[in-house]
C-alpha cells in the first residue's frame, strides 16, 4: 500500500520539472512515454470508449489516433500538456534514429493533416505509451527504372518509433499492423520517409520488403507499390511491372540494427499521462 501511494503521488511531469495536478481522463493520439493514474471518482469515466481509441485487446493495451480535428477541440492547459507530450515523443524518435531535429512536434501535428498513433499500455497502474507511428499523405516525385519521374501521392509512414524498453517484444508490430488495418491498407502500399536500418529489417523480416529504388528524395517505395494490385499500377506501364516483378535486382543488403539507448524502464524519465485530456477523450460521441 505504501508503495502504491507513493507511485501515485509522484511527479506527472518530472521531465520538465513541474507536478501538474489534473482529473484522470483517457488518452488521445499525441501523447508520447507517458503514465496515466485512475482514481475512484473517475473510474467509471475510464470505462467509457475514448473518441481516439482506435481499438483495444484483453491485455490492456490500446491503440489511440490523434489528428489536428481532435486537438482543436481541447482547451489551453490540455493542450499544453498533450505539447509535452507529442514533443518528448519526437525527441525520443530522433535520437534513436541519430537525426539532427525531431521530425514529429506539436506544432506540426496541428498545422497538418497527419495523424498520430500511439500504442498505449491502459492498464490503471501503468499506462505508459509504448510507441507511436506518424502517418500521412505526401506529393512526391518518384524516378522509376526507365528513368521517368511520375507524380505521387501515397500515404507515407513519417516516424515510426517503440521505446528501447519494449523493442523486440512484438510491440512494434502489433501497432503497425493496428495502423494498417485501420487505413485499409498494406506495408507495401505505403512510402518510407528515410526509414532507419531497424524500419527496413523490421520490414524486411514481417512483410518481405526488400525490392526498391533508391530516390533522391530518401522516401523509399518498395516494388510492391507499383505491381498490379499496388496503388501505383496506373502510373506503371505492364513492361514495366513484369520487370518489377524479377527477384530482388534492386534488393539492399541485410543491414545490422542501429544501437539503442541504454537503461531500464525503472530509470526512465517519462512525462505522464496528462489527465485532463483522459478525461475528456472519455467522453462518449
């Protein structure tokens, strides 16, 4: 019990070095590494279906998507706790992938039609988000194997990141697959913002995707895309997809997985779950 009161009087925030003191409420997509804390008074709110849940299994793990839409609707102090979050999402993802800047951040989620995926561990005590994936639909120029540029608009995958803590324990493909199903669409379908090492064996080892062009755009599309029963078929001549179809002339060599942070979950300094906006995604629709 002693424990327990303690876990739960702890600090919502101590990444940033504030205690925010808020109504627990369900989480919406933008949130990133956080805790969330149910009291009784909120507990039959918590059973109420999140408007972001995209959907939910018997383990207590669930799948929430926040958009620009749904981040409109919240209000100033929501809203600056869901930036902390959103914000250490990034940061954790570009740092994993050694990139200069985060490619995911509040301010971008709400000037743009992306949408956010967060796989969310809802049990009462933890509720920690364990990984998220940013989608969202892009105007590219794609060189194909005659040289020709063709006009694309796919729906890309733009960052694609699971804590240290939880790889290789199927997290990341339960939330890919989640994300998948609910766009109605196939790994092959999509385009690759500058996917790291670990994205193209992950890739690779759960969906056969090897076969690519490389663009001077760093976007990858893989051969899929543009085969008969791709989105990219109409922009393919048939010469062309017969050609794409041969084995792996264009397949990348096996790359080693980028090293990952150190530490355990215990160490870890995660923002929380800010509790308001669990509140108020709670709210039936």
């Amino acid at each position: 019990m002693q424990l327990e009161k303690k876990r739960k009087s702890c600090d919502i925030n101590r990444l940033h070095g504030t205690t925010v003191t808020l109504e627990p409420r369900a989480m919406d997509v933008g949130d990133t590494f956080i805790e969330r804390r149910l009291s009784g008074e909120t507990a039959s709110a918590s059973r109420r279906q999140p408007i972001s849940l995209v959907s939910e299994t018997a383990d207590g793990l669930q799948v929430h998507a926040w958009t620009a839409a749904a981040l409109g609707g919240l209000q100033k102090d929501q809203l600056s706790n869901l930036k902390a979050a959103v914000d250490k999402f990034g940061a954790c993802s570009a740092k994993a992938q050694g990139l200069r800047g985060p490619v995911t951040d509040f301010g971008r989620l709400c000037s743009s039609d992306h949408i956010l995926y967060l796989l969310l561990d809802a049990t009462p005590v933890r509720g920690l988000v364990l990984g998220g994936i940013k989608i969202g639909r892009k105007n590219l120029f794609i060189r194909d194997h005659e040289g020709t540029y063709l006009n694309i608009k796919p729906l890309c995958v733009l960052d694609f990141y699971v804590h240290e803590s939880f790889q290789r324990q199927g997290i990341g493909l339960r939330l890919f697959e989640e994300v998948l199903k609910y766009q109605s669409t196939t790994a092959g379908a999509l385009a690759y913002d500058r996917p790291s090492n670990k994205l193209l064996n992950f890739l690779s080892k759960h969906y056969g995707l090897c076969s690519y062009l490389p663009q001077s755009n760093n976007f990858i599309i893989f051969q899929q895309y543009w085969l008969p029963a791709g989105p990219g078929a109409a922009k393919m001549n048939l010469k062309q997809q017969a050609e794409l179809t041969r084995a792996g002339r264009h397949s990348p060599p096996c790359l080693p997985h980028l090293p990952h942070l150190q530490g355990k979950l215990r160490q870890m300094h995660l923002p929380h779950v800010p509790a308001q906006v669990m509140q108020l995604i709670c709210i039936v629709t």
